[in-house]
C-alpha cells in the first residue's frame, strides 16, 4: 500500500513539476518577445524531457547505469519512429481522399493495444 502511495505522490508531482515549468517558462518568453516557435522547440521540450532526466538521475544513484542508457536509446527510438510515424500517417490521411483516409484511425486504434 505504501508503494502505491508512493507511486502516485511521485507521479502527480513530476506532472505537476512539468506543469509548472512548461507555462512559467512559456509566459516568461512570451515577455521576453520570444516567438511560439521557440518556446514550443526548447521550453516544452524541458517539460516533456523531465521524466527522462528523473529516471537517468535515479538510476545512476542507484548504480544502474545501464538503466538510464537503455531509457535514453528507447526514448530516442520512441520519439523517432512512434512520433514521426503518427506524423507522417495523419499527413498521408489528410492529404489523400480514399482508403487511405481510414489510415490514422485505424493505426490509432492499433497503437492503443
């Protein structure tokens, strides 16, 4: 039972931690005149890194080494292939009429097994 406290107290922090970094650090480049492109391409990018950054920290007190290499190659393999892979499908989807449009629906539902 205390795990699962644990486990929840720790995920609702790092959620609310990345919470508060993406939209601190968005309106305070947004002051600075900071275009959105860049905000999007480097301060949200920290907000989504941080669980990354979390478990390689973790992992190297713990003398797991090992562990934060494997978390940082499967991120990496996750964000190219999963990520540019749904991209690439809702541009295909809406680009061609047809069969085709069934495309993101369907790889969707497949992905969500």
């Amino acid at each position: 039972m205390t795990s699962v406290l644990l486990l929840v107290t720790g995920l609702l922090a790092l959620i609310g931690g990345a919470e508060l970094v993406v939209r601190n650090g968005s309106a305070m480049a947004l002051r600075m005149g900071v275009p959105p492109m860049i905000i999007g391409l480097t301060i949200i990018s920290i907000g989504t890194s941080t669980p990354e950054l979390a478990v390689g920290i973790d992992a190297m007190r713990a003398d797991a080494g090992s562990l934060a290499i494997g978390n940082i190659a499967g991120t990496n393999v996750v964000n190219l292939l999963l990520i540019l892979g749904l991209c690439a499908l809702l541009k295909l989807s809406t680009s061609i009429d047809g069969p085709c449009c069934w495309t993101c629906p369907a790889s969707c539902w497949w992905l969500s097994w």
